[in-house]
C-alpha cells in the first residue's frame, strides 16, 4: 500500500481551502507525500445524494459562520470571493494537465496559488486569463495551458478524477485517505495527525 | 445575555451522545451551566431540508466508521445498539417531564443515563419500562413517569422544544450555544471550548 496521502478537494470548497493549506505540512512532518486530486463536488453530491451547502440556508448560514471562524482559529486568510459560489471547472482541469505535463510538485504549487487567489484575495479562479497568470509564473507556457483547458481529453481526465473518487467512497472534500482510512473534514486533520503519530511511535 | 451553554441533542445522534459525555465537565471548568435541550432530528432536517444520515449510503458508510473512531480515540465506551436507527420519542418526552417536575440537575442524570444504556449497553430506551426504571434509579416514582409517557402536554412541550430549536437556527446536533455564538458537531467542542478560555483570559 502506497504511504502517500490523498487529498480530494474541489477549489470552491472553504474548508478544503483551510485543509489545503495545512496538509504539506502535516504529511512532510511524518514523512509522507500528497497527491492532489481535483474532483467536483457536484459530482460527488449527485453520487451521494446529498445536497450541495448553498441550497441548505438554515445550514449554509452556520457553515458561513463555521468557515470564517476556523479560518480566523487556525490564523488561515480568508474571504468570501464575490463570485462565490460558482462551478469551478478550469482550475481543475488546468491541475489535472499540469500534473500529467509538468509533475505533481508543480500542480500542487499550482493549486495552493489558485486557492490563494480565490479565498484568500477573493480572484475569480474560473477566469481562464487569471489562471494562464498563475501558471506563467510557474514558467509554464501561458499559450499551452489555455490550449489545454480547451481539450477534450483534458476535460474528460478531469471529470474521470470525481468517478476515481466515487469509487473510493469519496463522498465530500476536503478528504483525505492515509493508510487506507478516510477522513472526511478539514478538522478530521487532527485525527490524521494523531494515526500519522500513532504509526511513528510504533516504528 | 444567559452565562448558560445551550446543549440540543437527539438521543439517536452517536455525536449528541459522544458530546453529552464532555459537556458538564467542560462547562463546570470554566464555571458554566449546561441547559440540555432534546430536539427531535426527524423535526429539525425537514425544517432544514436535510435528510437523515442513515438515509445516505455512502456518506453512512463513512460515518459509522468515523463514529467508533472518535469514541475510540476520545476514550468513551461506543456500541451500536440491535435496534439502532429509530425513532427515540420517550426518552425526550421523558425528560421534558422530568425536568419540569424534579428539576434540571434530576433530568440531566437521566440523560447521562439514557444515553450510557443506548449507545454503551445497547439498551432499547424507547421502551418505557426500561425508561422507569432508569427514572426509579434516580429516586422518581415510576407509575408518575409512566403516566407522563402518555401526557398529551407532555408531548406537546417535548416537540415544542424542537421547534424552539429551529428558531435559534438548529439544524442538526449536538448544537451548543454560548454568549450567542453557535457550535455544531462533538468535533466543535475544541473551539467551545477556546471561546471559554479565551474569555477567562480576558477577565
């Protein structure tokens, strides 16, 4: 079994956001890797029958709350972007052509920009020209990335990732799998950390 | 404004139960009381238009795992009961009575109880013999609890009290309230329990 640790997320996702940005370092401390895995949550919400949060007000006006309090707990930025919420479908697919083109490390420096941009400066990560940006300044050629969210093979690539996740019991994000167990929830990393632990002590 | 923390709880959640088992201690630390407030689940997800977990199978799946790991790394005693899920309305009916009638601290017990035979023992505490004898345990007559199982007023305050809940913006539990700000989910006890010591610094 692989000791990598992965990471499903969508970019519109807040507490995915909040997972991103600590799950390098979690996995680093222990010695681990992760992989990235860009799905859509309305694939998996379809999948799972359950219903995407905005359509929930009683529950979405919590969650609101929930988000920016964990966000200010944890000393993570964070803002809703006016845009919010919207289907992100190219900063998936740029990530998914990145990590077959350009290496996972890459498409993970590129997913912690695009993730930057849109909850911590409130950018619209759907805009095509803002994400051939980020990319630039990864020296990845502006021209080949906008090519690429154009292809179809890319698109479909993309789409197969939520089908992947499915498969694997992937029913929300952020969630992690490490060691063959899930953990569904930014605040589940405290449950990883102590299984990252727990392993170590016993080696 | 009330120093109390509101507890809503539903005798069936796992969760409620795992809270239940922390809350006194937590509020007693930081000199607070704890107002427990049974809520019926079935009534707060069709106010918030959720659907129940064990009616989503793949989402299920992942919390009946993260149930037991929580109990386990928590600490506390977990089983889940033959009977489990249903329906609970006695015991909630119960302690509305009882905490009318003997007060807040008698019904409080009660509860600790009740959820100690469910989801410790697996004891069936819909059964209202089971529920008199946790009740004659705790010094109250039997046949007056009894009785009160079939008190239309008693019914009707217990589910008043879900309705009570939906108007604070209760849609799932266990929800704790304290100075105003809202927390849902055991995993939310951590920063409960922030706020009340951040708060203590300050005094």
């Amino acid at each position: 079994m692989s000791t990598d640790i992965d990471f499903y997320f969508d970019f519109v996702s807040p507490y995915a956001y909040l997972a991103a940005n600590r799950i390098e370092r979690l996995a680093a401390a222990h010695g681990r890797k992760v992989r990235w895995k860009p799905v859509l949550m309305t694939v998996l919400s379809k999948a799972a029958g359950t219903q995407l949060l905005p359509f929930l007000p009683m529950k979405w006006r919590y969650i609101q709350h929930d988000v920016a309090r964990s966000a200010r707990l944890a000393g993570i930025p964070f803002r809703w972007p006016a845009c919010f919420p919207k289907l992100l479908l190219a900063p998936g697919r740029a990530m998914t052509w990145l990590a077959a083109t350009h290496g996972d490390d890459l498409a993970a420096a590129f997913a912690h920009t695009c993730f930057s941009a849109f909850f911590g400066d409130g950018i619209d990560i759907e805009d095509k020209e803002v994400l051939a940006g980020i990319a630039a300044g990864l020296g990845v050629e502006r021209d080949a990335l906008l090519a690429a969210l154009e292809d179809e093979a890319v698109k479909a690539a993309f789409k197969q990732g939520s089908e992947d996740a499915i498969a694997k019991g992937v029913f929300g994000v952020p969630f992690m799998i490490a060691d063959g167990e899930p953990y569904w929830g930014f605040d589940r990393l405290v449950q990883l950390e102590q299984a990252l632990r727990g392993e170590r002590k016993a080696a």
